[in-house]
C-alpha cells in the first residue's frame, strides 16, 4: 500500500479558513454549524469528516482553524481523505504544552476518487503570492463556498461575477488578483453546468502570458488543463468546436502543435459532425 504524501503547507492556499469548535455538550460546530455526535463517536473525528467533506468537495486540503473547549486554537490543515495535519503553533500555548486538538488518528475517510469529473479547483485571489484575501474577498469567497457546498451553484456563480467585476476594477483585468478571482468565476461556472463558457475561461487565463510566450509555469498548466477538460464535457456544437479552436490555439502557443495536449484536442475536433473550420490564425485566434 501507498503512504498517502502529507501536503505542503505552503502549497496549500490561504482560503477557505474553516473554523472548527469542540465543544463538551455532544455537538461540534463547522463553519457556525452545530452538529450532534453520535454515540460513541469522537467529537474531533466528528468535525474532521465534516472538513474533510468540503476537501472533497474543492479537491484539495483545506486549512482549518480548531478551537479546544478551554479557548486553545490551533491551525490545522485537512485533506479530502481526514488526514490532519499541524499547520503552526498554538495561539494560545500557555494552556497545555500537548496538542489536544484535532489528531492525527488511524481513522480515515477512502481516498476519494481522483477523477472527480471536475476541474482543479482554484486557490483564492492572494493565495499565488500567500497573501491573504482581503476582508471583502475573504467575505465573497466564504459565500461562494457555502453555496456551492449548499449545492446553490447558480449563487454561487453570480457572486464569482460579482467578485470578477470588483477585483477588476480595483486591482486591474491583468492583475494577479483579477486573474486569481477569474479562475473562481471558471471553477464556478463549470460546477453550474456552463462548461463552454468555463472552458473560455480557462483558456484565456492559460493565454495570459505576454505575447502567448514564455515559460509554463504549474499555474498555466492549470489553467490550460482545465480549459481543455471542460470543453471536453461538452456536446459537439457550434460554439463547442469555436472553443475547441480557441483551446487549440492555447495548446499550440504553450506546448507547440505537436504536442500531445494539442493532438488529443485536433482528435476531438475531427469528430464533430458540424462542418471544420480552419484554425484562425494571429489575433484571430482570441474571437
């Protein structure tokens, strides 16, 4: 059997924060909701497998912030399958010098399956550079996730919008922040069933570079496998093989025409029963 890797700490971005109570009255609260203990069940594996259900849900650990009946909080990160890991010191170390929150125990959820059918979730607007939201983004983003953890996934995409427009507006269309929230929108908008309009998305992040160039970084690639995933959930159409262009044309620009990214989005296209259109060439390449 595979030891599963612990995750990186920095890796794992500054948002979602959850906030986990224990409490001594047969309830655990995550995220402002009171949830029973069962009988016999530990209050902590309780409150891991509530966390470890939005890990799954996003597809990657999730920090966490653990607070002790006695006001000890601990941060924590937890990943889709409960394992939990330390992510700092105590806020409040005077308490108890041994760790009495959240544990690593030999319980664990399955591993959840690695093809979950969605793209790879963004980090928040911030996380690239490990600064934290601001408080209205932070605010946004918590709203964003209880929708869709809610399965509000049209909410949760108007507000994705809203964040977009803001972020625009007050960082710049081309800032790391306004890209960051964009990815947001594209996770979104793929999870409320607008796959073409993610995969545009996407692409168009994956396109940012100056000039189509340079080097692709882990985050590019993101973005680019992203865009061809979603596309690839759609019918043919149309508008479907005008996207598929325009995920060609960012898989020539990064990986070059005959890489395997772009031969397997040339197969595709060559299997739709609407009428080929010649790939656009130069600017064209963006309508």
């Amino acid at each position: 059997m595979v030891t599963p890797k612990e995750p990186n700490l920095a890796d794992v971005p500054a948002w979602p924060v959850l906030t986990v109570e224990l409490r001594t009255d047969g309830y655990v609260v995550v995220e402002g909701e009171t949830i029973p203990v069962a009988a016999g069940d530990d209050a902590r594996q309780t409150a891991v497998e509530v966390v470890a259900a939005t890990a799954t849900l996003i597809g990657r650990p999730v920090r966490v912030e653990a607070r002790e009946p006695d006001g000890t909080v601990w941060p924590l990160i937890v990943t889709p399958d409960a394992r939990v890991v330390a992510a700092g010191a105590s806020r409040n170390p005077i308490q108890s010098r041994r760790r009495r929150g959240l544990r690593r125990g030999s319980q664990r959820r399955p591993a959840a399956n690695s093809h979950t059918g969605v793209p790879v979730p963004p980090p928040a607007p911030g996380a690239e550079t490990r600064s934290a939201p601001d408080p209205d983004t932070q605010a946004t983003l918590a709203r964003i996730l209880s929708d869709l953890r809610n399965g509000r996934t049209a909410a949760a995409r108007s507000r994705a919008q809203s964040l977009v427009d803001r972020l625009d507006e007050g960082h710049g269309r081309t800032s790391p922040a306004a890209s960051a929230g964009r990815e947001v929108l594209a996770f979104t908008s793929f999870v409320n069933g607008d796959v073409l309009g993610a995969a545009t998305l996407y692409a168009e992040l994956a396109m940012s570079r100056p000039n189509g160039e340079g080097p692709v970084d882990e985050r590019i690639a993101r973005w680019a496998d992203n865009a061809q995933f979603s596309w690839s959930q759609a019918t043919y159409s149309a508008h479907a093989d005008r996207v598929g262009r325009r995920v060609l044309a960012m898989r020539v620009s990064g990986w070059g025409p005959a890489s395997a990214e772009a031969d397997a989005v040339i197969r595709r296209l060559s299997q739709s029963p609407v009428e080929a259109q010649a790939l656009p060439e130069g600017d064209d390449q963006q309508n």
